[in-house]
C-alpha cells in the first residue's frame, strides 16, 4: 500500500462556500512562504489553496480549524523551507519518514496529518502548483514475476484479469464527453493532454502520439488540415525514429478545425517562448506537439500521458478498478501487453475511437485507414487517401462519431412517430411519439452486455410490469459488415415481419439500441444481457412500477458503523427498499466500498438531541446536539470517546423532561443516576463504578415510569423506577438489580421505558423477527416484580441464538447485519404475537448486530 493514499470524495456535509478559510489560533513559530530563491515553500502554497482544501472536503468549521492546527503544527515543520514545486512522491515520503518522530509515537496524529497533505497535494495540483498527485489504485504492485506473489494475490491477479476480459471496451458518451472537456480545460498546464486528444480524436497509438511534432501538421486545401503519422516515440525515451507497427503506420488524419486552432495556439506559444529565451537555432517543426507538463520543449512520454489520463479519468468517475484488472491482464497474457504497448490504461483511448468508427457506415479498408490496421483489401492503400478528397472522405465518417458530434455541435435528437402495427428502431437518442392514451412496446437491445442506457417517459405515464427484463440479443451470424446501420436493419426487419405476422402485439414497437456498439468486429451468437435500464420521466425522477410500486424508506438518523479494526464510519445516507410483505426479501448493502464486509456494531447518531456515550467501564462523555456526526468522526477532541465506543460502549440520546439515567451491566446489576448532575458537565467524567461485569445497556426515564429489563434469552423484569434508590451524584456504584437464571450464559441486553399500549419488536441475532402486541388490556400487562429476579419470558430464544434488539416501532424496521447488509421490514403486515412466541426470518444474509426505526418515504 502507497505511504500517501488519496480520499476520493469529500468527508463533510458543509455545503456553504466559504469565501474565506478557517484557521486555528496559529500561536508560536512563524513560516517562510517563499524560499531564498524566490519559489514557493510548502507553508506558501499552502496558503495558497487552504480555501479551496476546505470548501471541495466540505469541513466543518470546527474541523477545518482542527485541520488547519494539525498542517501548522506537524505537516508545516516537516517540510520547513522546501520549494514545494521540487517535492516528489518518492522525496514527500523520505522527508516525512525522516521526521517521523515529530509525531512522538502517535500513529493517530501521523495518519491523520497524512491525510490532511493529501488533501492539500491534491488541490495544489489543481491550481497547477506541482504536478505531484497521490493514487493509491491497486491492492498492491503486479511484479514482471508473478511467482513473487503470495497464493491469495495470485488469485486477485486471476481473477482481475478475467473481470478485465468482460469488461465493455469502450467509453459511455458521457464519460467520453467529460474526458475531452478535461483534456481541453488541462491542455494548457499539463502537454500530455495534447497525446491524449490525438488518441481520442484520431485513434493513435499512445507511441504514434507522443512522437508527433509541429512539422507534422499539414495543410491540403483552404480550410483543411491533417497530421501526418511518420515517426514514433521510443519506449522508455524522448526521442523519436521512423517507422510503425504495420505497413499501414504512415497515414494521413484529418484534423477538426477546433482541433487545428488549439494546435496552432500552443504553436505560436512555443516560438514565443523559444524567441524570450534564446532558443533561436531550434527548428519549430522538430518540437514535441505533446510536452511534459510546462516544459514545452520536452517531449511526454507514455508513462507521463498514462499518469495524467487515471487522473482524468478518476476525475470523470471511470472506475478506479479498471486500471488494476488492466494491469493483471498484461501481467497474465502477454501477448496482450504487446498489443497494448503496456500502456493499456491510455490505450482505451485507441479502442474508443475504433468503437465508433465500427459503428458508422464506413467499409472495413478505411477503417483501416484509420487506425493503421493491416489493410485486408488488396485493392486499396493508406496513400489512396493521402490526398484532400480522401481526407475529407475521411473526415465524412470521423464526423459520424458522436463525441465529434458534441464537439460541433451537432446534437439534434431525432423524433419519430409511430402508430398501431408500425415498428421502428434507434441507434441512438431519440424521442418517440405516440397516439394519446395509446399503448407500445418498447424493446431494448444492445450489442455489448454492459452498455447502459437512460429511458425518459413524459406525460401521464403508466409503466407495466416486465419493463425492464433479460433479454437476449438477436444471434447476427454475417462476420462481415457488422456495422450498427447493418445491425439496425435486420433488427427492423425482422421486427416489420413481426408484426405482419401477428407475432406481436397490435400496438406500436419500438426497438433501441444503445449509443455504444461493439468495440470490434465479431460474430455475435446469443450474447446474453443482464442489465436494466434506467428509467426517468422528463425531470429525470425514476418511474415506478405500476402494477408492483415500489416504496422506500429511510433512517433518519445518522448510523455510525464500528469497524473490525476499531475504526468508525459513517454509513451513506440510503433510501431502501421497503419490504411490505411477510417474506424475507433480498438484502441490500450499507456501503458501496466492497472491501468492507464485516461490521462489529451500529450506533445510531441522532443530530436533534444531546447524547451521552458510556464505556464499558462506566467512563462518560456528553455530546451537545451541535456536534455534528462529521465533527464527532474526526476532531481529535472526541478520540477517547471514539475508541470507548469501539471497545463496546454504548451511546444514547438524551430525553429532556427525563430526570434519572438508568444503566445496566451485564450482569443484571443496575443503577439510577441524576439526569441533571449528568447534563451540568461535558467532556470526560467516570459516572458509574463497575464491578468485574461491563455496562450493556442504558435509558433516560422520569420517576413515574416503569422500565424493561431484558435479557438476550428473551427473559424481561419490569421495575417501577421509583423503586430503585436515586443517587445524589454520579460516580456511585452498581446495585442488585436482574438475575440471570443459573447454570446459564444469559447476560443482559435491552433496558427501556414500559409502554404498556404499544407493540414491541424483538429482533434475535440469527435472523428472527417477531412483533409483539401491546398490553392494552391491565390483566395481560407485564407485572411489576420489584427491581431484583429473574422476570419472566418475553421472546422464546432457541439454541445459540440471542436477542439483538428490542425496540418501539409503529411501521418500519431496518435491520442490519454482521456482513455489511440491510432490510427494511414493514412490521404493521406481520401478525402480533403474545409473549412466548417465537419469531420469522427477518433477512438473509449474516447475523443481526442492530434494529432502527426507520420512515417510509
């Protein structure tokens, strides 16, 4: 693993900008900004971008302040008068490890002011004060011999490769889009950009567009302008030699004017600089069209266009995953590396433009032409379009494609009309219209088996069911012609004798396929797809069912997630899918991050009360509702109170018109505090003196109530708090309070306030749940024993299993596993049950470690 690791997304919620920063009460040592020299330091670029850290993190004011400290205190000494331009990976690292004692032991302080430089590494680059950027892409490092590698990565490295082979071979239009915009808005700080365009715009080899010079640019008619692909870049190096990959190397591209100005734009650049600083007898012909960085003299190379596009690409969203598996690809299939010059992550640039010149009406030889393929038409030469009519034949299909579209402006959405028995088909957007309240089928096809697609329905929509299914696509046996105008005309023949044969049914057929075809030519036969579209109306909301509607529901609290490793997590604000039937249905993941498979517990964190969080030893602290689950995460201030929670405390929200706190051991001994002596203070404070047992459970209550005791054999102890003694202060100790029946492991779980009307939910750790009706009637209602026995039998429990959770709640439940899931339960379908009844499946996957209540949206 990398020594600096990136955090991808922002870790705040704060989504004012702030038109100035926040910092801490900077006291004692004052930094230089600048360097002797005149270049900026560290401290001074940071400065510099301490704004825009804040506001693209989303910190709260409190951690930016926290922050701010931690950089002035330890990251600022480190790097004390160093030009910040000069660092590397490799020297931020050696400086950092040399100086790791400033940290005096703290693995804590360490990681989290690694963390905070990050951060700031990562905005400098974008105001283009450095170049550095830290990526931590892979698990870890692929060596050249895969028999370094242990068994268990070995078989990561397998089983990326395979995923890589499935993988669609092209770029969503979207993706591409943002690619090129970025490429463009970089072109002007990082020189690489300009390889990359040539790779996306004209399907170059990542070795053909790094050794392209300005001498390469031609001009073959007013308004017509191509490169000319002679040389290429020698691995490894920043020299350039004759030659190409096969005959068909030496070609002619045309060049987009939009293209064709930015080339003369850094041209002109060039000779400006070369003139300023004597570069008089260089040759502008000769100089590289795509530099390293500022330097425009310097020619990229391929690793440096490869580092710059996982930043874009990054940026844009393309999955991270891809460069990892691209990378196990090589390392397995060797001929593959050769193919893709192992620099496989640029290369996809090469597939993208051939996706979609595979797509167009063009022949086979000129998509050759293209490319540089070996040209199977004897017939046919790359020099036969070395001419202005062949260029702009060229140009003809280029202009097919659809990010040369965007970039002219050519976006028009075709309309087509259909009425009963007619069909029609899409290669592309499109809007539909049909006869008011008339019914369509709409079929969707694809020739990729992970394309996607967006369907937008306006007007008084009503969707069926089977919208959205498997399908499989038509088995195309021609090898040759493969094109998608080819595709879409058996499609809409087949579909027409369809109809004219009763096969469908008597309404109009519409059939789509999606914008991105098959990346190469092959013979497709059965090709399954296992995707569903994504379904909008014209605002972009999604369209439910009809005939199944699909509710959701929410958590309103904040979930806090503890870690096998002792850290705490925020789990993603989630709708899910609201279970209203009696049936365990299929569970859904708390986290996206597939690597966390396995949680300890989940605290619920509500941000409209004021909490108290209590160790197993009886150590508390108060938290104010202000402070923010963010805050609470991340300030150093709540670092103990963090760890307590971790090693098994509780934490609970604070009831204002309740006047004791009632807190339990495991062992059934209670103990009633003040509740005001316990609101007076904050910060840290021992409350209750244990003995060997640890604390459990605890509830705020008033003196008029009755609470439960409840054990996780499914035993409860009703007890009148007014008979439990009320101690002056806090810090007393644990009395007798429920026993646990002999010769078992039964240890309490739950303690709460009686409520003798509502219904009650138990939810056992293996699964179970069961509802149990309210005690509506004075004869059924559980009996106040006193606040020492054993109780009686609330929840039949069987064998190993245990009681999770018991918990009020008047609709829906979320219960949460061990293994990272989820599911949401509508307890008004499931059928009361008296005491002693034993539960029904409640999820499928792992052991319950909570319940909360949850709302229905």
């Amino acid at each position: 693993m990398a020594f600096f690791t990136t955090q991808r997304k922002e870790t705040g919620s704060y989504n004012t900008k702030r038109t100035k920063p926040c910092r801490s009460r900077r006291k004692g040592k004052i930094y230089n900004e600048k360097t002797k020299n005149g270049k900026l330091t560290v401290w001074g670029a940071y400065e510099r971008v301490i704004l825009a850290i804040q506001n693209a993190r989303k910190w709260a004011d409190s951690t930016c302040r926290a922050y701010d400290s931690v950089f002035y205190h330890y990251i600022a000494e480190i790097y004390n008068n160093i030009e910040y331009a000069s660092l590397t990976e490799e020297t931020a690292e050696q400086i950092w490890s040399s100086k790791i004692d400033i940290f005096e032991g703290s693995d804590a302080q360490d990681q989290r002011a690694r963390s905070i430089f990050v951060s700031f590494v990562e905005q400098a680059c974008r105001a283009g004060l450095s170049s550095m950027r830290f990526r931590d892409l892979a698990p870890f490092v692929i060596p050249a011999d895969l028999s370094q590698l242990t068994v268990e990565q070995l078989l990561a490295v397998r089983e990326a490769a395979e995923l890589c082979k499935w993988r669609p071979k092209s770029l969503t239009i979207e993706a591409e889009i943002k690619i090129y915009n970025e490429l463009i808005k970089r072109a002007s700080t990082q020189g690489e950009c300009i390889a990359l365009l040539v790779m996306l715009l004209l399907g170059c080899r990542t070795s053909e567009a790094a050794g392209l010079s300005f001498g390469n640019v031609r001009k073959m008619a007013d308004d017509l302008y191509s490169i000319e692909r002679r040389e290429v870049e020698e691995q490894s190096s920043r020299t350039v030699k004759a030659g190409s990959k096969t005959a068909s190397g030496y070609r002619l591209l045309p060049l987009l004017p939009q293209f064709y100005d930015l080339l003369e734009e850094r041209k002109r650049m060039v000779q400006e600089y070369m003139e300023e600083n004597g570069y008089t007898d260089l040759d502008i012909d000769k100089m590289p069209l795509a530099c390293q960085g500022t330097n425009l003299l310097t020619r990229c190379t391929a690793k440096e266009m490869n580092r710059v596009f996982k930043d874009i690409c990054i940026d844009v969203g393309v999955e991270e995953g891809f460069f990892f598996e691209a990378e196990a690809m090589m390392a397995i299939d060797k001929e593959a590396g050769v193919e893709y010059e192992n620099t496989v992550v640029a290369y996809i640039l090469r597939h993208q433009a051939a996706t979609e010149l595979i797509a167009s009406d063009a022949s086979r030889a000129a998509i050759s032409v293209l490319m540089g393929h070996k040209i199977e038409d004897p017939n046919v030469k790359a020099f036969d379009y070395a001419n202005a009519d062949g260029q702009r034949e060229l140009l003809h299909i280029l202009m097919q494609r659809p990010l040369y579209r965007y970039i002219c402006g050519a976006t028009d959405i075709e309309q087509t009309t259909l009425e009963k028995g007619q069909s029609a088909v899409c290669g592309g957007s499109t809007r539909l219209v049909v006869q008011e309240d008339e019914e369509f089928d709409l079929y969707i096809d694809t020739l990729e088996p992970y394309d996607t697609m967006q369907i937008q329905l306006e007007g008084d929509i009503r969707l069926m069911k089977k919208d959205a299914r498997k399908t499989t696509a038509l088995p195309y046996q021609k090898p040759s012609g493969l094109s998608m105008v080819n595709a879409v005309t058996q499609v809409v023949t087949e579909a027409e004798e369809n109809v004219r044969a009763g096969k469908l049914a008597d309404k109009p057929v519409m059939i789509a396929q999606c914008d991105d075809p098959l990346s190469e030519l092959m013979t497709i036969d059965d090709l399954q797809i296992n995707w569903k579209p994504q379904i909008t109306n014209g605002d972009g909301d999604p369209i439910a069912d009809s005939s199944e509607e699909v509710k959701m529901a929410v958590c309103e609290d904040t979930l806090i997630a503890v870690l096998p490793g002792g850290v705490l997590k925020e789990v993603p604000k989630k709708e899910f899918v609201y279970n209203g039937t009696k049936r365990a249905r299929r569970d859904e993941k708390i986290f996206a991050d597939k690597t966390i498979d396995r949680v300890k517990t989940i605290l619920p964190f509500s941000q409209s009360a004021d909490k108290i969080v209590i160790s197993r030893e009886g150590t508390a602290w108060y938290l104010l509702a202000e402070v923010s689950a963010e805050e609470f995460l991340q300030a150093d201030a709540w670092e103990e109170c963090r760890r307590a929670l971790a090693a098994g405390g509780i934490m609970i929200p604070c009831e204002k018109d309740a006047d004791s706190l009632i807190c339990g051991a495991k062992n059934g001994d209670i103990v009633r505090l003040p509740a005001d002596k316990l609101c007076a203070w904050q910060g840290q404070r021992q409350v209750v003196r244990i003995g060997e047992a640890p604390l459990a459970a605890a509830c705020f209550c008033k003196e008029a109530d009755d609470i439960l005791l409840i054990s996780e054999k499914g035993q409860v102890l009703r007890t009148h708090v007014s008979d439990l003694y009320k101690r002056v202060d806090i810090g007393g100790g644990l009395t007798k309070g429920m026993q646990m029946k002999k010769k078992t492991d039964d240890r309490l779980c739950c303690c709460l306030v009686y409520r003798p009307k509502r219904s009650l939910t138990a939810v056992s750790q293996q699964r179970k749940l069961l509802v149990l009706r309210g005690d509506s009637e004075e004869k059924a209602q559980l009996r106040a024993q006193g606040h020492v026995g054993e109780g009686v039998c609330l929840v039949r429990v069987e064998g190993s299993d245990r009681l999770a959770e018991v918990l009020y709640t008047d609709q829906a439940v979320l219960l949460l596993s061990d293994s990272g899931y989820a599911q949401c339960r509508d307890v008004s379908v499931l059928r009361e049950k008296g005491r002693g009844a034993k539960g029904i499946e409640g999820m499928k996957r792992g052991q319950i470690i909570r319940a909360v209540c949850a709302k229905v949206k």
